[in-house]
C-alpha cells in the first residue's frame, strides 16, 4: 500500500477519480460552493451527518463528485483521538475489495497531528493478516492520498507517519504469526532480515554464547524447551560512533504456559503475543530503515519458549544472573523479567544514553491501565517526560507508575539475593522493581504492555504498540529528526 501526500481543497477532491472518497468534517466547517461542500451543508442541516466523530453519511455514486463512494464523517475537534473515533466508524469501508484507490480528504486546515492519524489509521482499518491463512483475502487497498489545503505544514509529520506505519505492521506480523511459525530461530531470522537495510547490523547468539556470558536467568526459562534460545543483538548507526545509544530490550518469549506454574487452559493461545516487545522493538528498526534519523539505537532481544518439561525450572530453584545476583524462583510464570534482567546486565556494556525495555510483564498492568494506556516506570524524570509526550504525539499513550522502594520489601526471601514475585499487591510494580535491580547508572524506563500490545474476542490480534510511541521518543532525541524516507510503501505482508 502506497501512500500520497497532495493539495487537495474540496473542489479538487471532487474530481478525483476514485474507489473511495472519505471526507473528514471537523467541528466549525464552512462550506464553500462545491458540490462536496454543498452536500455536506444540506446532510448537516437536515441532522443526517453531524461533525461528532463516529458520526457519519455514506453516498453512492454521487451526482458531479467522480469517486463512486463517498463517505462524510465527522471529526470534531481534528485531534489524533478524534480521527481515530472516526475511523471506528468508516474504517470498515477500506476492507472492501473493491476499494483499490483511496481519498481521505480534510475538509478546513490540518494539523501535523491530524495526517498522522490519518495516515495510522488507514493502515490500521485496512490491514489483514494473511501468514498461516491462504485462503484469506489479502488487502487490495493499493494507493491512499491524503488530501490537505497546505501540504508544507505536514509534510514532516506525513513521512514520519508512513514510516511508523510500516514498522508497526511489522511488529503486527510477528506478533499475530502462531507460535510454532514465530519460534525463537524463525523470530531471529526475521532480525537478520533488517540487516539488508542501510544502518543495521544484526548478531544473534544461541544457547553457548549465552552460556559463556553467565545469563543465568535467561538459560533457566529456556530450559523446558525444545526450541533452542535466540539472543538478538540490533544496531541502528545513524550518528557518529561516539554518541551514545538509546537500548532497546524488548521481551521474546515466543509461548509462555507458564512453566510449572501452568497458566490456566482458556485463553491460553493468547501467549503467542508474550514476543510482542521483542517485535516491537524488530519494528521499530524497521521504521529505522525508512527514517535513517541521526542516532544510534540497539535492539536487544532474549527469545525463548516457556514450557513445562522434565528439565524446566522449579518453584524453589536458585538460579545466578549475569549481574551476579541469585534468584530465587517462586513462580515460574514470572519468567518475563528473569530473561530481561540478563539484557539489561547486558545493555550496560553499550554505555547507553538511556535503556528503555518493552514487555507484556504483569496482567497486574492490565487491571491497573485495561488496554488503553501502556504502563510506563522509570528512574529518570527527563526519559519519562520524553517519553510521556512521544505517547501523546504518536497517540500511543502510556502513563507514569511508581518506583518508590518500599515497594521492593516484598521480593525478600531468605535463600537468595531476590525473589522473582512478591505476591498480588501491586504486581506491576514489584516486577518493576524487580528489573530496577539490574540497571546501573544509565536512565532506565520500562513499559508494561500487556493491555495494550494485543486485542482480545472479535477484534483478536497485535496492535503492533508501543512502536509509533519509541519512534516518536527517538526522532526527537535524534540530532536530525528530519526523515530521508525510503519509501512510502507500506507492506500488506512484512515478513
């Protein structure tokens, strides 16, 4: 799917010859004299469309307009929550298969917020999962024009937008594919193929690396596999050798049953999306390659399964760190944070600006936040800021938690430096707490995606988060923020 950026006032997107003409109405539109403006004033005035977002008016072949559907929907306000509600209630017309070519025209002046909506939310409605289902029809949408009165305003927000799109559905693609078809060696090989891109270098370790650099914990969940363990290592240059990097550690257990604390049977499947902060961190590399902004970035990746066999871990076992610190485990369903502690250990040798980890962690998390915002710890108030506002501009939100120590009492335990649980009380913040263990001196952030990385019931499936929120962080940490944009083609299949 290609994507377009054009000036287009309503006289213009008249004349467009399309499969679909999507007018966005905000709140306060004047209409004008053309034949789009006139319709939408007689359908406003006689209550059949209303400017609210989620409201909206379908035509068929109108008279004097050249695309043979159109469809008014209201905006409100023009601001990303907005689109997006209205997108809820159009987004359903860019699955049709006769819908090749698009128009999402704005009707009155755009803001960069506003096309980057568009742009997510187009690729969002239209997407379709088609991997390990070959009769399913895949996405036709071939061409999207984005139609605004000045172009110049938006242009920057436009490329930046598209990029995040094809990074996400990337993410999406590796975290909706079955387990057994996005193993640790298959999601490794998908890291490798981010090295065709200029900037990217990928190295992966398997089980003796790992071995040799004493990550103790990691080994220990992959014991009860018998999908050997993958450990990604990714590396973005876009600046100079010595400016630090931003670390990227993104959780990859391709399946958690929980080990021998075995997770309940309903609703199992959904553990194939324990990987989706290792897949969003595989995305935002990709978004990398279309950006090539000026920063350095790593990605690091501790991938495994975590199964129940003769040899997996025990409640009550004592295993070593890399950082040194025993572990006792008393929950063998904690085994997120036992892999990550290892990566941060790891992360220190970059000497980084700053590490941020990425991780379905704690349903803890979804109780406290459900699916809407992301849960966001850190110890530095400069990487939370950053980090809070590149929620709120890619309208990939997250929201601030506690770290207070008191909080740590609970991982106590009197045969080891730690336990890997601290009981029900505040469970996304103890794992938080946790992981702190593991960090040195760099700025440390961790999210909590288990609410918002994938959808349940109907709409089942990865939403590919937090990727628009990291890109967004690291386009304004990068000296050159500015996109040298690839492509604007998004892939209907990103593998």
């Amino acid at each position: 799917m290609n994507f377009d950026l054009k000036t287009l006032d309503l006289a213009g997107a008249v004349a467009e010859k399309c499969d679909l003409l999507v007018l966005l109405v905000p709140d306060g539109f004047v209409p004008g004299d053309d034949g789009l403006s006139v319709i939408v004033a007689q359908a406003t005035k006689a209550k059949d469309l209303e400017t609210k977002p989620g409201k909206c008016l379908q035509l068929y072949q109108a008279p004097g307009i050249a695309a043979r559907r159109v469809v008014l929907a209201g905006m409100g306000k023009g601001d990303a929550r907005s689109v997006r509600q209205a997108f809820g209630a159009v987004g359903a017309v860019f699955k049709n298969g006769s819908v090749k070519r698009a128009v999402v025209c704005l009707a009155g002046p755009a803001r960069p917020e506003t096309v980057a909506a568009v742009v997510q939310n187009v690729a969002q409605a239209s997407y379709v999962y088609t991997t390990t289902k070959p009769k399913a029809e895949a996405r036709v949408l071939g061409r999207v024009v984005v139609g605004v009165s000045d172009t110049s305003a938006v242009a920057q927000s436009f490329e930046h937008s598209v990029a995040m799109v094809v990074g996400i559905e990337f993410a999406r693609e590796w975290g909706n594919r079955p387990a057994n078809h996005a193993t640790p060696t298959l999601l490794a090989e998908a890291a490798k193929s981010l090295a065709k891109f200029p900037g990217i270098q990928c190295k992966v370790m398997g089980p003796t690396e790992v071995s040799r650099l004493g990550m103790g914990a990691f080994l220990a969940v992959a014991k009860g596999s018998g999908e050997p363990l993958r450990f990604i290592e990714l590396r973005y240059s876009g600046a100079a050798k010595t400016q630090a990097p931003v670390v990227l550690v993104g959780k990859g257990i391709t399946f958690d049953t929980g080990g021998i604390s075995i997770k309940p049977a309903p609703e199992m499947d959904e553990m194939k999306f324990d990987m989706c902060g290792a897949a969003s961190v595989l995305g935002v590399f990709r978004a990398l390659a279309e950006l090539q902004p000026a920063i350095n970035v790593v990605g690091l990746v501790p991938a495994c399964e975590n199964m129940p066999d003769g040899r997996a871990i025990k409640p009550g076992d004592v295993v070593t760190s890399m950082s040194g610190q025993t572990i006792e485990i008393l929950n063998t369903d904690a085994e997120g944070r036992l892999v990550l502690c290892d990566a941060l250990t790891y992360a220190a040798r970059f000497k980084p600006a700053a590490v941020v980890d990425i991780a379905t962690l704690t349903g803890a998390c979804v109780i406290a936040l459900g699916g809407v915002r992301s849960g966001l710890f850190a110890t530095d108030d400069a990487l939370a800021d950053a980090l809070l506002k590149a929620g709120d501009a890619a309208d990939d939100l997250c929201w601030r938690m506690p770290l207070d120590d008191d909080y740590a009492e609970g991982l106590k335990t009197h045969f080891a430096d730690v336990g890997n649980v601290a009981g029900r009380p505040a469970g996304a913040v103890t794992a938080a707490k946790f992981l702190q263990r593991f960090v040195g001196e760099y700025p440390w952030a961790h999210l909590d995606i288990a609410g918002s990385a994938w959808k349940s019931g109907a709409a089942k499936g990865a939403t590919g988060r937090p990727v628009g929120l990291l890109v967004q962080y690291l386009l304004g940490a990068a000296k050159d923020p500015a996109p040298k944009a690839r492509t604007r083609k998004v892939a209907a299949r990103s593998a």
